[in-house]
C-alpha cells in the first residue's frame, strides 16, 4: 500500500469473487413495482404497464402497479402524505421496478418525474432504490422516439438502480390496443416480452448480491448520519 499514501486502508477491500458468486438465493417470487406517467382515463404507459406486469407473473414474479391519481407535487405536501407513503413503501417493497411515460414535448411527463421525485435518494443514510433492477419503456402518440427513455436511463443511474439494456419505445400507441385495452399481436409487443424477461433474469441475478455491487469504498468512510447529510436536499 506504499504507493497509495492516498487511501484509507482500513476502508480499502479487494473485490471478493467468492462471495459475489455465492450467496445465500432467496426463494420467494421477485418484487416488481410498476410506475406509469399519465392520468388519462385511457392512458396508454397505464396499459402497455397493464401488459407488462402480466407478462411478469407468467415469469414468476409478484408485481404493484402504483396508481400517481391524488400523488401531490414533490414538496407541496411533506413525505407523510397517503399517497408519498404508499409510493416509498412500494420502493422499499420492490426488488425491481418499470417505468413507463407517455413522451409529451419530446421529454418524460411531470406525472412521471414528480413519482421518481418522490422516491427519496436516502432514508436515515439508507437509498431504498440502490442496487435494484430496472426497466424503461415509453408510449408514443406520434412516429417512434427514444428521448425519454434516455432521460428514465438518466434518471435509474442517478437513484442508483441497475436499467437493464434493453427498453421498449411502443409508436402510435393508439393503433396498438384493442377495444378491449388488451395490446395487440406485433413486434413491438415481442419487445416488451424481451424486455420483461430480461427484467427477471437480471433482478434474480442481482438481488442477493446488490449489497455486495453497490458497496463503495468512499461510502466505507462515511457513517450513515454523515451520508444521509451529504445528500439530504431539504436546504436547497
């Protein structure tokens, strides 16, 4: 360690194969949360979610699909509101998550956002989305687009979360569902399978080693009082 007079050696570790390699499975079904950003009576993110957390089951996970109807704006209410619990709750709760947003004016719903918003980056030092799988898809009214799935990858790697590679952009969403809101056979809805699937493989890939992926020698340095400070927006 003479050549690193930089490093802290008591928090310094070598990356362990063993233990990354074998940890104790968990058996119960993967906990997938389920978002959508549009409060459209027939809004198409809420169906192609719909879709997805069926295909989910079929794979054997359990899913929540948050409804944001009565969500308030972030910090026009405090965290204590009903629906800001619940929506921290289910983060807590989830293994997993789908974000899916309409694409309005070539970017992600405020819907969308203001969920996301509420997710907090840490509670008592503790990041309730860190190491947790994700998926993103978005609906388009118009010809194909891929902005604000780029923006939810933004968004995953800054809460921290694992986006998987693949992701689901469904164009002229309206042509897709039937009058049953059930979506119709095509490519586009192979893709969503795609996407789940790889949803699953990679949440039971990560979830009983998120500890040991997301564990940073910087944050070793740091107690949780002085993590929770340093990321802690209230004085912004």
């Amino acid at each position: 360690m003479h050549d690193l007079p930089n490093l802290d050696t008591a928090s310094f570790a070598v990356p362990d194969g063993d233990a990354l390699m074998a940890p104790r499975l968990s058996t119960h079904p993967p906990r997938i949360l389920l978002l959508h950003g549009s409060l459209r009576e027939r809004s198409f993110s809420r169906l192609v979610s719909e879709e997805a957390a069926r295909l989910l089951v079929a794979m054997g996970a359990e899913t929540r699909c948050f409804d944001p109807r009565g969500l308030p704006l972030p910090d026009s209410e405090d965290a204590s509101h009903p629906k800001a619990q619940e929506l921290r709750e289910l983060a807590q709760w989830a293994e997993g998550m789908v974000w899916c947003s309409p694409e309005r004016h070539g970017a992600m719903t405020g819907i969308m956002k203001a969920q996301i918003d509420w997710i907090p980056l840490a509670l008592g030092g503790v990041r309730p989305t860190q190491g947790k799988t994700l998926a993103v898809m978005q609906v388009c009214g118009g010809s194909q687009s891929f902005n604000t799935v780029n923006q939810l990858r933004i968004l995953g790697r800054w809460m921290r979360m694992l986006t998987i590679p693949n992701q689901s952009s469904v164009p002229k969403a309206f042509l897709e569902f039937g009058d049953d809101d059930r979506m119709k056979p095509s490519p586009l809805y192979d893709r969503i399978v795609d996407v789940m699937e790889e949803l699953v493989k990679f949440t039971l890939l990560t979830r009983d080693r998120s500890d040991l992926l997301t564990d940073r020698y910087s944050e070793r340095k740091e107690s949780a009082e002085e993590v929770s400070r340093r990321v802690n927006q209230r004085g912004m």
